[in-house]
C-alpha cells in the first residue's frame, strides 16, 4: 500500500471523454451521444447517462437511457404500472406485445422531444480534491454510483464506482 492519499482528481473520466451535452439538445441528440462511447468487439455502450450542460458548460443535470426511452414511448411507462388486469400471470412482459405496432411508430416520432423534459437534476458532485474513501461513502449512501466532479465550479468528469473499485484494488495491493 502507497502512503501516498488517494484523491477523487487522479481517477476521474475526464468530461471530454464522458457523454455530456447541452441542455436544448433533442432526445436524438442524448441518444447519439451516449452511442458515441462504446468498447469491446461489439460496439458496447460504455456508460449509461450523459450529463446535461448550459451554454457556460455548468453541469445542469443527467439524462440516462431509461429517460430517453421514457421520451420515445411514454405508452410503455403507463403499462408498467398496471397493477392488475386479467390473466396477469409472471409473463407480465408480454404485455410488451400488445404495445408493440404504436411503440415504433410513436417513438419516431418523438426524437425530437429536448432532453430538457426528461433530465432529472444532478443530486451529489464531489469536488475533485475529495478523498476516494469519502466519495466510495457518497455513493454507498446515496446509491449514486456515478458522480460529477467538480473543480473551481465547473464540472471536469465523471468518477464512477469502477474507478475507485479498481483504485482500492490496487491500494490493497490486489
């Protein structure tokens, strides 16, 4: 184990190298950005949310896949709170099917839609000189695995709970 302290800045995923938009983007826009990040043979999404920015590139919020979605069919949102209908049996996502011809149609038609509308606000940042054991416990508490890093005020990346998984991995000499 290094007796250097291990801070939240060395492990940080920059902002250039982490899906962010502005916020007067489209939903089309959100999507294409996270598609922008992928790994692997098989073009895998990297990350799961983009972070959402004013025009002065202040951090305004997050848009994740599951809002998008939310954005291109809000007929799925609605079916998945039914509660009780007849014949509802553990197979309950073949009730998928009965939304199946409208999702396709509808969700064409709502790229359009700006991100604004289904962007939720960013709850936790974590300042870039944090201790990674005091940001491993933000996320513990909070269930917020991906924090904002943030440095005279402005947002500079992303560190996620991969990152300091694998910081204190290698700090337990692993």
């Amino acid at each position: 184990m290094t007796t250097e302290i291990p801070v939240v800045r060395d492990y940080t995923i920059p902002l250039e190298r982490y899906p962010h938009l502005n916020e007067k983007k489209t939903l089309r826009d959100a999507a294409k950005v996270i598609h922008t990040f992928t790994a692997g043979e098989k073009d895998q999404l990297r990350y799961s949310d983009a972070l959402v920015v004013n025009d002065q590139n202040q951090l305004v919020g997050r848009i994740t896949m599951t809002d998008i979605l939310h954005g291109l069919a809000p007929q799925l949102v609605e079916a998945t709170k039914v509660n009780k209908f007849e014949g509802k049996t553990a197979d309950f996502a073949n009730l998928a099917l009965l939304v199946e011809d409208s999702f396709f149609k509808e969700c064409s038609l709502q790229w359009s839609q700006p991100i604004s509308k289904f962007m939720s606000a960013v709850e936790h940042t974590v300042p870039a000189d944090t201790h990674l054991l005091q940001a491993l416990l933000i996320m513990l508490n909070t269930k917020d695995y991906n924090l904002p890093v943030v440095a005279n005020e402005m947002i500079v990346g992303v560190i996620r709970m991969e990152e300091i998984f694998k910081a204190i991995s290698s700090h337990c000499n692993l």
